[in-house]
C-alpha cells in the first residue's frame, strides 16, 4: 500500500478524546512497569493515559515534589503555569493548580484563559526576576506540553528560576520524590478541589501575550520587516501560537496573515507525518504539507512559518525561486540565521560565541570560522545553552531538531528555552534586510563552504547494548579510518562544555557522525553528514553501524 504520510488525517487516524479523558482520571500506573512511572527526558515527563503514562496521579506526584523542590532550594516567588492545545493538558493544569493552591503556592496563569507557548513562559520568568532584583524572591514555572507528540500525548514541564529547562539534578530530584509519593498511594500530597483551587487567594492571573509580543521590538527588527511589506503566512499548527500571531500582526502593523487558526485537540486538518501518525512536527515535510504547498500552489507570502503545539520549534518556508525554496532543512536555517545575526545584532558582545548541538550540520562550524567567532559545542537538550544566554557570552543556542533562541539587540536574555516563534520572524527580518529569502542565502553559503548531506537513521539494540553505547569512552573505539578519510577525534564528552554526550562522535576532516541510544524505542539513533555527497553519506552510516555495533556487542 502506497504511504499515506503527507495526506490529510482520516477519521480512523484521530485520537478518542472521551476515552482519552477518562482514562486521565480512571487509570493508574502500574509501577513495576518502567513505562508507567515518571521519567524526565530532555523537555520534562511524557507519555500518554491510554498508555498508563500520563494520568492524573503522575501529575499529582510530580506537582507535589516541584513543590518540595523549590521550597528545598528557597524559591519563594510566583510560579508561571502555561499549557499547550493538547487534549491531556488542561486537566494537568487543573490538577497542579490542585496541589499548588493546597501547599500556598502563588501560581500564576494565563489572563486571558487561554493557551500559553513555552517562550512566553520563560519570557515572563526572566522578566519577573530581572525586574524583582538580585536578593528578591525569584519566580519559575510549569509548562504542560508534550511539544509536537500525538494528541493522545501529554507532557509537564518545569523550568527552574534561569527561565530555561531544569538540568539533570533537579529532574532527577523531582522524578524519583515524584515515584516515591506514587508508590505510598499519594500520601503526602496536598490537594484541594480544582473550584476551589482557582478562587483560593494565591492563584493569580498573568497577562503572557502582552508582555511578549509587546517587547518583541527589543530582540527584532520588526520596522525593517514593515518598511519593506514583507508578506508573511504564518501556521500555528493547531498549538499555542494561534493567538499570538494575530497580535503580532495587529500590535506591529505586520503584514502577516494566520493561515489556519483552528484549534482541534484531535488535529484533524493536520496533515500525517512520515509513519503515518498526527505529529505536529514543523520541521517535516510531511506534517507540514498543507502550508508546502500553498507555497507551491503560488500563495503570495514571501515567508510562510509553521510552530509546534507548544511553539518551541519552528519551520520555515520560501517561496521556490531559481531552484531554491520550500521548507528549510532545520540545519540549514540555523547556518543562516547564525550568519545573519552576528553580522547584524552589533550591541551584542563582539565575543559572544556561538552555540550549538554536537549532532547538528558542520555547515554551522564554517559560518562560526568565518565570522571569527568561537563555536561552542554541546550535548543534545537546550538546557546548555542556558547558562551562556543569560550571561550574554553565548547569544545564540540552536538545535538540529529546530529549536534555538538568541538574545535581545542590546545582548540582554530575552528566552532561555527554544522560541520558535522568534525564529520564525527572524526569517522575515533577514528577507527584508537582505532582499533574498533564507533559502537563497543558504545557497550562497554552500558556494562558499561546500554543501553538506545529513541524515539520521535508526539501528536495532538492546537495552543492554543501549547502555553500553551510553558509557563508551574514546578509548574503546580503535578504528583510524571512516569512510576513506582519517578520523580526527573520538567523541564521548562534548568539547564545548566537557559535559558527557550519552554516546560518540566520531569526526573527519568531511564528514562525522554521532551515536546516541534512544530513550524510549530499542534502537541507538545514528546522525551523520557529509560534505562529500549522498554516496559518501551512505558509506559513513554503513560504517558507522559496524564501528558501534562492534564496540556495544
């Protein structure tokens, strides 16, 4: 049967809220199943309630601990609470305003009852504790969002005072207190109805919208983008965006039109991604089919942009012109964006380095020697680019997977978490600036750097092997050669921060690749690039499989 990947969801496809719902509330983990209990990833714990992953006693449990967590490190100011469209995520608010109006938590949310995107939630946490002062009590937040999963998935998220995601330490903390009050039946936690958790004196309202896209001028051109008319189609994706886009477009007298403003928990206007599943992932050419091809179809936007539920991430489209144009391979767009704003954002320090992840395109370490500037390389998860944004030393943090920020013109923080909103106005910034769209100027830097081919693949492991991969040093690899070029350096430790990359990297003079186990599936995920073309490519896959696989087994 021939895929159904890029077609419009069918009624077979779309998740049964009812039961969904109910499962929420009727269902509870089995705690001797792995896959039942709370687990921080990278962006928080998620999982699904028809899957006995995401249930109202996970949520409980985990608000409960954030509660002892930050009472344990003397967070004392407000708590930020925002939630994505998702069908799980207004019932996990509710049950965290439960808890968090039983212990006297001040939380604040949404003014206008409405959905809140991740960056405006660490926009309105950096805000409050520049604004209250070194000394004062400082704020933090939750975010309900499973990100760009399924609708049948949930997620809860917190970010400590930096604004950005909790590091390993304090996940690790909340994740095992949170287990341990689920296995005592969920005694000791504090809990009030949700009616009267809403009317209780500590739970407030914040204005989000306002205080984002009114400050939105301090980090981008926006009178470049006006002047110059650039016609702008913007697709929320169904998530938490929708709204803010039409308040860009009003407040900044934008030429920018919301090309789909419905909100549908089932996501039934989307569009199937590669296995066939409703993911709204802005990076897939699949998931972002329907606005594809409104470009292609002759729309007249110089820019079209499309965000996940939670708008952390972006995609980018261009109109085709010369052989150029569509959605923009991720690394891509992060190679130009680079480009554009350290040769542009002159208040930012003339050192600022510039970071990135160490699975994303080596077209970035190109752009980063050209522009003289130092590049910082990290493990996966956005969480290492906080510490060098707020401080201004690392103005750009970005990922692979679509995800970056950077800092406001004067080089003060604006978000420590991944803002695909911002990245995706940068695109009509530097159409306007330059006069060609991101797509012709990544040609541009493919004339002068050469023009990489990347990919990732999947490879069977056990759990076993999994772990292996996830504790290799440098030493255990011996070969010398991949892919016909001499191998540089053996990666386990990224060299930007010195920080554990949970598998290895293997490098060339053009072309690597990085090894890393998956966390929920029996495979080790393989990123490799190229600058020697698409056969050269499939060699280094090849071969790294055989280097890993011999050194795990």
């Amino acid at each position: 049967m021939a895929s159904r990947a890029g077609t419009v969801a069918q009624p077979q496809d779309l998740v049964d809220l009812t039961a969904l719902l109910d499962a929420y509330y009727d269902i509870s983990p089995d705690l001797t199943d792995p896959g039942q209990r709370v687990a921080f990833g990278t962006s928080g714990h998620r999982g699904s309630s028809l899957k006995a992953s995401f249930n109202e006693p996970h949520i409980l449990a985990i608000t409960q601990a954030i509660v002892e967590y930050r009472a344990g490190q003397g967070i004392t100011g407000p708590l930020y609470m925002a939630k994505d469209t998702h069908g799980l995520s207004e019932p996990a608010q509710n049950s965290a305003l439960e808890v968090l109006a039983a212990n006297g938590v001040h939380v604040l949310i949404d003014a206008r009852h409405g959905y809140t995107p991740t960056p405006a939630l660490s926009h309105a946490i950096l805000t409050h504790n520049r604004k209250a002062g070194p000394g004062a009590p400082q704020a933090d937040g939750i975010v309900v969002t499973p990100s760009h999963n399924p609708p049948g998935d949930g997620g809860f998220k917190y970010n400590p005072p930096h604004g950005g995601p909790a590091d390993t330490d304090a996940t690790g903390w909340i994740a095992n207190r949170a287990n341990e009050l689920l296995e005592n039946g969920l005694r000791g936690v504090k809990r009030i109805p949700v009616a009267d958790a809403l009317a209780a004196g500590t739970t407030g309202k914040f204005d989000f919208l306002s205080s984002y896209v009114d400050d939105l001028p301090s980090v981008l051109d926006l009178n470049a983008i006006r002047e110059a008319g650039v016609r702008i189609g913007a697709d929320p994706m169904g998530g938490a965006s929708v709204d803010y886009w039409g308040e860009i477009a009003e407040r900044h007298h934008l030429n920018l039109t919301v090309v789909n403003p419905t909100v549908d928990p089932q996501w039934a206007f989307m569009t199937l991604d590669w296995d066939e599943k409703i993911r709204m992932d802005c990076s897939s050419p699949f998931a972002m089919a329907s606005l594809i091809g409104r470009m292609s179809d002759g729309a007249k936007f110089d820019v079209a942009t499309g965000n996940d539920a939670d708008a952390d991430r972006h995609g980018i489209v261009t109109p085709f012109v010369d052989g150029q144009g569509g959605l923009m391979n991720p690394n891509h767009y992060l190679a130009v964006a680079i480009d554009y704003l350290y040769r542009h954002r002159t208040g930012w320090n003339p050192q600022s380095v510039i970071g990135k992840t160490l699975v994303s395109s080596s077209m970035i370490d190109r752009v980063a020697a050209s522009l003289g500037r130092k590049l910082v390389e990290v493990p996966v998860g956005f969480k290492w680019f906080v510490p060098g944004l707020l401080s201004g030393e690392g103005a750009f943090g970005g990922e692979e997977s679509a995800g970056a920020s950077f800092n406001k013109m004067d080089g003060s923080v604006w978000t420590t978490d991944k803002d695909g909103i911002l990245l995706a106005l940068l695109a009509s910034e530097i159409t306007a600036v330059t006069g060609k769209s991101p797509s012709q100027l990544y040609k541009g830097l493919t004339d002068q750097f050469g023009d990489p081919v990347y990919a990732r693949i999947d490879a069977a492991a056990t759990r076993e092997q999994k772990a292996a991969l996830g504790k290799l040093s440098s030493s255990d690899v011996t070969a010398t050669e991949l892919a016909g070029e001499t191998i540089t350096a053996k990666l386990t430790e990224a060299p930007g921060n010195g920080a554990a990359i949970g598998g290895l990297k293997v490098v060339t003079e053009n072309a690597w690749f990085a090894a890393r186990p998956s966390g929920t599936e029996d495979v080790y995920k393989i990123y490799a690039e190229s600058f020697k073309g698409a056969e050269h490519l499939k060699q280094v896959q090849a071969e790294a499989k055989a280097l890993v696989d011999g050194v795990i087994s």
